[in-house]
C-alpha cells in the first residue's frame, strides 16, 4: 500500500536516511537505491511516497520511493541568472554523460585496475582530482586505517586507502549487503569500484557491492584475490 511520508535525515555520503510517515509511527529508514527518479539527488524535507517493504534480513524498508514535493529552492539573484543556469545545465550534462560513459564500460573485478588505461584509473592513480559525487570510480589503494565498523542504519565495513597520487579516501563498504573483508589489516593493497561522493577529509567510495533491485551499478572490492560485492 502506498504511503506518503517526509524525508528528516539524510546522509547522502553514505547513500540513506529515514522517512517520517505523515500518518504518524516510527521512522522507516530508506537507501538510495530504492528512488525511482534518478535526475537529482534526495534533500532534507523532499515529501515523498513510498511503499513499506523488507530487506535481506526481514527488517522494515522503504520501496519504490518517489518524490511527491520538493523542498523550496531560494532563487538565483537576476543579475546572475542566465550564467548560473548555463553553469549548471553545462554540470549536469558533463555528469549525466560521465555515468553513461562508466554504466557502459563498467569494470568488472576481474579486471586489473593497475595495468587498466580507463579514466577512472588514471584519475585515481596518477594524477587524482576530486570528481563531483555521485561519480563512479575505480582503482587501488594501500590501507593505511581500519576503523571499527559504523552500525547505524546499514552496518559498514571502513578503512581508508592511501592511493598512489598520496590521497587519501574512507571506503565504506556495507556488509549488510556483501561479506566482511577478514584479517584486513594495515598495509594490504585492495582495490575497488564504486560510487564516490566528496567530504572534507578527500572522499568516500560506497556502494561497493551489488544492487540486488538492479537500479543501480554494481560495485566491488578486491583483497588478495577474493572479490566482495
């Protein structure tokens, strides 16, 4: 049965939150791969509706989640409009063209990211420039950190990886959804593929797993030959 509700949290690094029902009763929490529309991003306060479902484990989710009203935008000053709205019709097309581009050729964890000529590699091997969010990215890294596991919502596995351009990134890898990576310890090489999404410390790489809906690409780890997705 459908059902309306209001988006109150949001952690759009990690990709989830929780819905408040407008009829009342406990918050149902949602991931981003249950939004039917793709063309932007959820926000704090977007109306939504939604049907109630379960997951892997049997526990209460959001499914089929679309936005029924949005959140009130303040608008461009005039004198500044038509440049704005060039810059971001100019972003949004880079981007929607850089998905396809990497929805196409995704890499599969079989391949070797380190001899792989793909933009994603070069970009996070040799000469590493922050991507807007919501990218994917590919490419490997030495452990430099494990950090204990982060349990709200969907429990995830974090460690940041120091890539070769020196760069450091937080990979948070949901074991909700794909196995632990054991005995991980400092100095391991892991490679991955997934969604990156910016933050002040230099990145986090999520979704590094498959989508079992299908909405949304699949990513991966590798360590020490064994693939996690």
């Amino acid at each position: 049965m459908e059902q309306q509700g209001r988006l109150t949290e949001w952690n759009d690094a990690r990709g989830f939150g929780f819905i408040t029902p407008v009829s009342g009763g406990p918050r149902i929490f949602v991931d981003i791969s249950q939004f039917q529309q793709r063309d932007r991003r959820p926000c704090l306060n977007d109306q939504l509706t939604y049907s109630i479902g379960r997951d892997e484990q049997g526990r209460l989710r959001a499914k089929e989640v679309r936005y029924h009203k949005s959140i009130k935008l303040h608008p461009v000053k005039t004198k500044s409009f038509s440049k704005a709205i060039a810059i971001k019709a100019a972003s949004i097309v880079l981007l929607c063209l850089a998905t396809l581009y990497l929805w196409f050729t995704r890499v599969s964890p079989n391949q070797s990211l380190v001899s792989s000529n793909s933009a994603a590699n070069e970009t996070n091997l040799n000469t590493y420039q922050a991507p807007q969010s919501g990218v994917q990215m590919g490419g490997e890294g030495v452990v430099v950190r494990v950090l204990a596991d982060d349990n709200d919502g969907s429990r995830h596995q974090r460690f940041i990886l120091r890539l070769a351009s020196g760069q450091t990134m937080l990979i948070a890898h949901n074991i909700d959804i794909a196995n632990r990576i054991e005995a991980l310890s400092s100095g391991d090489r892991v490679e991955f593929y997934g969604q990156y999404e910016s933050n002040p410390e230099g990145g986090v790489i999520h979704w590094t797993h498959h989508d079992a809906d299908g909405n949304h690409v699949a990513g991966w780890l590798k360590h020490n030959g064994t693939v996690y997705q």
